[in-house]
C-alpha cells in the first residue's frame, strides 16, 4: 500500500530486491527489528490497555448503576487513543524500518508516521568498529540486542549508530563484515 511518497508497505521488499539484482543474492542483507521488539512494545501495550477499558468499564457500570456511563465511556476512549498513539507508531518502526548491508555501505530506512522517511548511509570506508550490546534479561533470553557501529566523526550522531532490537545480532555482525569487505580485527591495536 502506497499512501503518499513516504509511506509505501512494499518499500523493503522493492529496495531489497533491487539491490540484489545489481549485487547478487549472497551480496545484499536486510534485516528488520525482532519478534520480540513486537511482543513488547505493541502487543503487550495494546492488550493492557484492552483489558484495563474492559476492567474500567465493568467497575465504572457497576460503580454508578448505569447512571453518567455514557460520560464515562466517551472519558476512557479519548484516554485508550492517547495511550495507543505511541502505540501505533511503534507499529510502523515494525513494520517499515529496515537496515540494508551491500557492498562497502549500510543503509538504514527509519520511518516516522506516514509523512516523514530518513535514510542514512554508512560507509565502509568510515566505520571504526562494529560491537553488539545486549544490556537487558529479555536480550539474552531471546537472542536479541543492539548493534553499535563506531563510525568517523558523525555530527548527528556523535560517531555512534546503534541498530536496536536486531535478532541473532552475533550472525548480523558477521554477515555484514562479510558483506561491506572490511576487516575490523585489522584496524585494533594488538598492544591493548
């Protein structure tokens, strides 16, 4: 579904094929945030939040007799859709953020709302060191974490882009220093 220049469903799957028509299949890398980034952060919110309106509803009729319901209901609506507007947008980072590895570059597609797209591009040439953090319980028990790439001096950035949530980072790691051709072990000081 295409809505507007912005916001197109299918973008991950155009942009990956064509690289891998200009690179070759074994070339090109997309990956996308986990199952778990999902799990907790869009369907446990939206099933709380379901079940505290159901939970509301049943003590605010019961509580009242029936008696301003209608008022009471109009109330826990308009708080459900300011508690699911974030919501929502965690469901479009899930759905359309992806990070593609080609030769000598990575590229990182970062959706935000349907009228807003940023696409940066690393290059091989400037990343200093790729490492991965996995700093929380559900990391380490779902094969998830962060990849930090320590990158030449990047203003926006401070030097440091971190692709959160990415699952099985280890294999991630190693697929795209395969793919972009560097050798990071080549780059550390042996003294250290």
């Amino acid at each position: 579904m295409k809505i507007f220049s912005n916001f197109d469903t299918n973008l991950r799957n155009k942009t990956f094929a064509g690289y891998q028509d200009h690179y070759g299949v074994d070339n090109v890398l997309c990956f996308w945030r986990s199952k778990l980034y999902q799990i907790y952060k869009i369907i446990f919110p939206l099933l709380s939040t379901i079940l505290l309106t159901i939970l509301g509803l049943v003590f605010f009729y019961n509580w009242l007799d029936g008696t301003y319901f209608w008022y009471i209901v109009t109330a826990i609506v308009i708080i459900d859709i300011v508690f699911l507007f974030p919501v929502v947008g965690k469901y479009f980072d899930y759905k359309m953020d992806f990070i593609i590895v080609i030769p000598n570059s990575i590229m990182m597609y970062d959706q935000w709302g349907i009228f807003k797209r940023n696409v940066h591009t690393i290059t091989a040439q400037s990343i200093k060191s790729i490492s991965i953090n996995k700093a929380w319980l559900f990391y380490s028990m779902f094969d998830n974490g962060d990849i930090v790439i320590l990158t030449e001096w990047d203003a926006e950035r401070d030097g440091e882009i971190r692709f959160r949530w990415i699952p099985r980072p280890e294999k991630r790691k190693n697929q795209i220093i395969k793919i972009i051709g560097i050798d990071i072990q080549a780059d550390q000081n042996p003294k250290i």
